[in-house]
C-alpha cells in the first residue's frame, strides 16, 4: 500500500491510498470465512463453506463488499501514519476505483491542524496582581479558625446577630397562598450570614424564643426566582456562639502549634503561597491568551460547528439540573440570545486556536511523554473526579480515551514551556519565576515544586 497527500487548505487534506489487489487478496479471504460461517449449506460445515460455493448463492460481489469495509479503516490509519496526520474530523471517504482482480485506490478528505506561524515568545510580557499578603489577611484567616472552634449554648432572651438560631420557614404569595416547595422545618441558621433571604436577619433579631414574624421579600432561587411572597418565621431555638479567646490554650487546641506567633507565620506562609499560586495561574491563562490573540489561525467550519454544539448542549445540561429555563439565564447575565450565541463562538474559537497554539509548540519543540509522567496524570485525574484509580483507569481504556490523555499532557508541557520563555512581571513591575507547573500544565503546590528543583540538582 502507498498513500499521497493533498493540501486542498490549511486546515484540509486529500489521502489518495493505493493498495495491490494482492494486499487486498487476505481481506477477501477472510470475507469468504465470514460470510461461509453465517450461511447454511447442505454438505457443508458452517465456516467450511468454499469459496466457490459462497459465489454461487451469495455473489461476488457481496464478497468484495464484506472485504473492502473490513479493509478500509486499517487502510486509512496506515495513511494516517505515513503521513503524520492528526484528524480533526471524520474522513469523506470514496472509493474511486474498485474492479475485481485490479489494483484498488481510494481518497478521503479530512480536517487537520493547521501549521501556524508564533510569535517571538520571548517578547510575551504580561503582568499578574501582586502576591501581598497583609495583617488582615491573616487575621481573617486565623477568626475564621476560631470561628469553626466556636461552642454554642442555650440563652434565655431575644435573638441578636451572630446567635445560631433554629427556626421555620413558610413562603406565601400576595394572595395568601402557600407556595408549594417554599417552605422548612427545623432549619438551621446564623443571624448575619445573610445566606438565605434578604429580610430574614432584621426580622430574626429581637425576636423572642417561640415567637413569629412576617416579612416581605423575594424567592432566590427556582423557577419562581424574584417572585415576591411573604415569608412567616417562627423561632425555636436560640444559642449564643462563644468563640476562643486567641491564646497559647486555643493554638495548641487547634492547630500543631504552641504559640500564637507560630501559628500567624504559618498562616502568612500559607496565604503567600496560595498567592503565588493565583499569580502563576493567571500569568498561565494570560500569557497564552496573549499569543492566541497574535496568532492568525484558520479554522475547520466542521470543527468549529461541533465544538458549539458540544457547549450548547453542555450548558443546556446545566441549567435543567439546576431547574434553571435558558430565558432566566440570558436574563441574569444581562444578554440576549444573539449576544450570547456571538460570546459562545468567540470563546469556541478561542480555545481551539490555544490548542492548536500549544500542538504547534508540541511539533516545534519535539515535545515527548514519559510513562509515569501519564500514569501521575492519570491518577491525579481520578483523584480529581473522586474515583478508584483502577476504575478510573479500566474507564479510560476502554472507551479509548487514553489519546486525550496524551494529549492533555502534551499541552500542558507546551504550556510549561510558553511560560518559562515569557516575561511576567507582578503589579510593582518584579518580573516572576513562575516554576508553578506540572508536566500536565496543571499547578503544583510550593513543596512539589521544591523537591522537583532538588530531584534536578
């Protein structure tokens, strides 16, 4: 077999496979098997049936139909390999010469990568919000611990922010009437967290043990969402919230610390760090967006046309497990139906051209992937989802989906690369070692990285 390829644009291409009619002569023979097996002869065993025999009640031809559908897709995935081809579409294929006994040639146009032209790398600069961290910060993060340790207790008096209180809860519309689902039991809840109705806090304080309220508002969620109802509550239970005084007693309570000023560095340290997490993630998405918006990239009509029916139905998903109509969503994200169809396009194209941008980083740079660079992306994918890595893994085997895999790690390692070669720099102009990804484009934590640079060294 040999193979030719046509570029008909920069993102299609034209197989014309050629094979001998004697590499075609195996297929045929295991036509006749096939076909002999399924059909019942006087005389003969099934599968025993001669070939002449199958000519005479089956036809010739049918034989050569068996054949050439069973051939064809291996003919196809050699051409592919011969010329290094990545498909982005399923092939047209036609059969543009089939005679018995002669030489059989066939052509499939496909929708490939396009090779695209990037930009000086070195000359990406972005910059990325400054990784402070202020005594507030820590602060916040060391209430909130006491706030988790906090005890509650019984109180006799009338309820005031920040009590946990106990209370019931039923919507009624402008008529009176009681409106179905809008209505609880026995619910929790902490005066001032605001999580609930707007109107609950101001009606709950004051209130006394047992006693009930009326207020007005509007329902947040649902389909009856900005639906205007008056809310009764009832209160049944009142308790005071304690929390720890911030001494050597609570630190040692509550963390692996002795004192107080221990436990501040380890919250500072651990608040930069996620800081410089959220600086390597943003100089990630916006030094590749910046070479996407360089790049002049053709793109497939078909693979554009699937991708968005993939996010449409997607997004469809979505909001009717969240019992959300699509009129109500345009409606919150203050769009209409065109602009949001223009803004899901835009987004579409977007992401194919970063992907083909970080293909064509994975071409040029002859990126490659170990196995245990997989195997740890892999697992750390089943992690991710929440699944037994085994499970995970029997999954992805066998709905083939290992190649996305590969892929997923490849680009990450492209997107590894962009980020080494960029400039970003912090909002005070400090140009960043962002060293902050794994092999699969992902982030790493301070420590992973750590002991990467000392595995290097």
């Amino acid at each position: 077999m040999k193979s030719t390829t046509e570029t008909l644009s920069p993102t299609r291409v034209k197989l014309t496979i050629e094979v001998p009619f004697e590499e075609f002569k195996p297929s045929l023979d295991k036509a006749y098997k096939t076909i002999g097996s399924q059909i019942t002869i006087p005389g003969f065993r099934k599968g025993k049936v001669p070939a002449a025999i199958v000519d005479q009640r089956i036809g010739r031809s049918a034989v050569l139909d068996e054949a050439i559908n069973g051939a064809l897709p291996g003919w196809y995935n050699e051409a592919l390999q011969q010329a290094e081809i990545q498909p982005l579409s399923q092939p047209e294929i036609d059969l543009t010469k089939f005679v018995d006994g002669e030489d059989i040639e066939i052509t499939a146009e496909l929708d490939v990568r396009p090779t695209l032209e990037l930009p000086d790398l070195a000359s990406i600069e972005v910059q990325v919000a400054d990784a402070e961290v202020t005594d507030a910060d820590v602060d916040e993060q060391i209430d909130a611990l006491r706030d988790r340790f906090a005890v509650t207790t019984d109180v006799d008096r009338a309820a005031a922010d920040g009590d946990a209180v106990t209370i019931d809860l039923v919507a009624r519309d402008k008529d009176g009437s009681d409106i179905e689902g809008a209505d609880a039991k026995g619910l929790p809840y902490t005066i001032g967290s605001g999580t609930l109705l707007d109107g609950l806090d101001e009606a709950l304080i004051g209130l006394e043990k047992g006693a009930t309220t009326t207020f007005a508002t509007e329902l947040v969620g649902g389909e009856l969402k900005g639906t205007p109802v008056d809310v009764t509550v009832t209160l049944n239970e009142v308790k005071e919230r304690q929390v720890a005084e911030l001494d050597e007693e609570f630190v040692q309570t509550a963390s692996e610390f002795d004192t107080v000023e221990e436990l501040k560095a380890d919250v500072r340290e651990r608040l930069v760090r996620g800081k410089r997490m959220e600086q390597a993630a943003e100089a990630r998405d916006l030094v590749l967006d910046e070479i996407v918006g360089q790049v002049e990239a053709p793109l497939p009509d078909a693979v554009v046309a699937e991708e968005l029916q993939g996010r449409r139905e997607q997004i469809q998903q979505q909001l009717s497990y969240a019992g959300i109509p699509f009129e109500t969503y345009l409606e919150d994200e203050g769009q209409t139906e065109e602009e949001f169809e223009a803004e899901l396009e835009r987004r579409v194209r977007d992401s194919i051209v970063a992907q083909f941008v970080l293909d064509q980083v994975v071409a040029d740079s002859e990126i490659g992937i170990q196995d245990d660079e997989l195997s740890q992306h892999i697992f750390r994918r089943a992690q991710e989802s929440g699944q037994d890595p085994n499970s995970y893994i029997q999954h992805i085997m066998e709905h083939n989906h290992v190649p996305e895999m590969v892929s997923e790690v490849l680009r990450g390692k492209a997107l590894a690369e962009l980020m080494q070669q960029a400039v970003v720099k912090d909002a005070s102009g400090t140009v960043l070692e962002l060293g902050k990804l794994r092999a699969d484009g992902s982030l790493a934590d301070d420590e992973e990285s750590d002991e990467a640079e000392a595995t290097q060294a």
